[in-house]
C-alpha cells in the first residue's frame, strides 16, 4: 500500500521543483509514495470547448493507465470539500485502515480534470476556494499530505 | 497608495524566498508593494499559554509600527472568510477605489496573530481551512495578490 501524487504537466520552475522534492522526501519517511506525472497535451492558441473537451479527455487517458482497478481516488477539485488538515489526516487514517489498496491523489493541469476524473474518483477534496498556479498547488497537496502524515504519527511538524 | 505585506520571521527555506520576490517583482508591475518582515520572538521549548500570549503581543507590536492610522488592513486568518480568487480581485478594486490609504496584508508566525491584530484589522482573510507552512502561506498570498491584480487589469495570467 502507498500513495499516489498523479499530475498532469511537467513542472518548469525550479523552487516548485525542489519543494515538491522535499516534501516527498518527507512523506516517504513514513509511507511510500510515488509521484507521476503525465505529459500534457500541447494546447492551441485559440482553444474551443469541444478541444478543451479533447485535451482534457487525452490528458485522462494517461491518467488512467496509472490508476489500478481498486485504488482509492481523490481528484483535487476546487469546488469541492474544502477542509482542515486534521480532517485530512483522520481521513487518511479512515481510508488506510479500510482499503488495502494504493491512495492515489490527481490534481489537474492547467486545464483541469475530465469528468471521467471525478467520476471514478472516490472523494473530492478542495484545498481552497482560490485558483493556485498548477506547481504551487501541487506543492501544497504534498505539503498536506506530509503535514496529515505528521499528525497521525503524533510528529512535531503541525501545531 | 501601495501593497504591504507584513510578516513575522525571516524565511530559511531558498525555494520558498525565490518564489516570494518572483511574486513581489511581478506585483510591482501593477501596483508599488513593500515586503517587511518583523523579527519573531526567541520560543521556549516549554511554552505556556501565557508566555505564547506574551510572544504573540510582542510581535503585534512590531507589526503595528508599520502600519499607518489609516491603513487599510487584512488579517490573514484561517477561521475567517474563505473567497475565491474573483472575490479578492473585486475586494482590491473596491478597496483601492474607495481608501486612499495602503492597502496592508498581515500573516502571522509559526505562532499565530495576537488578538490586537484582529482586532485592528478591517477584514479577515482565510485562503484555505488547512494549516500551511508559514513560508508556503506567504507564497500563497504574494500569488494571489498577483493574480487578483492581473485579473483586475485582464492579464492573461488568470484563466
């Protein structure tokens, strides 16, 4: 069992990079985890919603092909359940505890997430209301995930 | 009339420093915003209610030198009022049409605002109901204060 971190884009700048990095170092102190990120599609100048459709449907594709059959899904949504960190960990703790399978996290690309995304999902989480810049937020994600791991392994990180 | 954002503690991290004045430079092309960051407080290991009461009216001390009678001023508060990045961007407009004053964004240490903050502040401000890093709350903040001005001034950068 371990966890997923799936996105969509590879990340250009540097301190999103090395923050990601260290976050990852962290949460494999306690769990293994592993992050994929799937390519995204090139996206035209003038893009129409039927394209839009396209691209993100390409981009859940890939997304699926690295999601297993019983793994529990939480697809970052903006409108969706916003939370606290201690809600998170304790939900964590929930789905470790009932599921034998891989936990996997998907936060979309600049685009956002298909459907068929959120359809499979299992839980809908929301960090905030607010648009983040895709490597921030996913740089938040691993930061909750480190800091839901902290708490429930009574660690010094959150107070 | 300008941008402040107020914080306590010097940032250790690069990654989260980089991003920071990647964020203040950016603002700056719209808006003249001033970063000051106040010295915290030395913590005890053991620390009481008391005494991190005492650290809390020592920082807000320091915070309230920089800030101006008629400041506009916005706490960043994590019970307080969740907005979407729209939602900010018409605050800003609405504050910069109405106050001819600065426009003050306060965040708090690893330890929090002191009450005098929050009580001197004209809004309260809560990006997300999760707890973040404090070096990783200040990048979320100079970016949202970006984008909701790049909003503002129909900048591509929001989509």
């Amino acid at each position: 069992m371990m966890i997923k971190i799936i996105s969509v884009g590879k990340l250009k700048q540097k301190a999103f990079v090395d923050l990601i990095n260290d976050y990852l170092k962290r949460i494999n102190h306690y769990l293994k985890c592993q992050e994929i990120v799937v390519s995204d599609e090139p996206e035209p100048v003038q893009i129409s919603n039927k394209s839009l459709e396209q691209i993100k449907s390409k981009e859940a594709s890939k997304i699926f092909k690295n999601i297993n059959q019983n793994d529990f899904v939480i697809a970052l949504i903006i409108e969706s359940n916003i939370i606290s960190s201690e809600t998170l960990a304790k939900k964590i703790q929930q789905w470790l505890n009932t599921f034998s399978h891989d936990i996997c996290f998907i936060i979309g690309g600049s685009n956002g997430l298909h459907e068929s995304i959120y359809e499979r999902a299992n839980y809908h989480l929301s960090m905030s209301k607010m648009t983040f810049a895709h490597g921030l937020a996913k740089v938040m994600l691993c930061e909750q995930i480190y800091r839901a791991l902290s708490i429930l392994n009574n660690g010094k990180y959150h107070k």
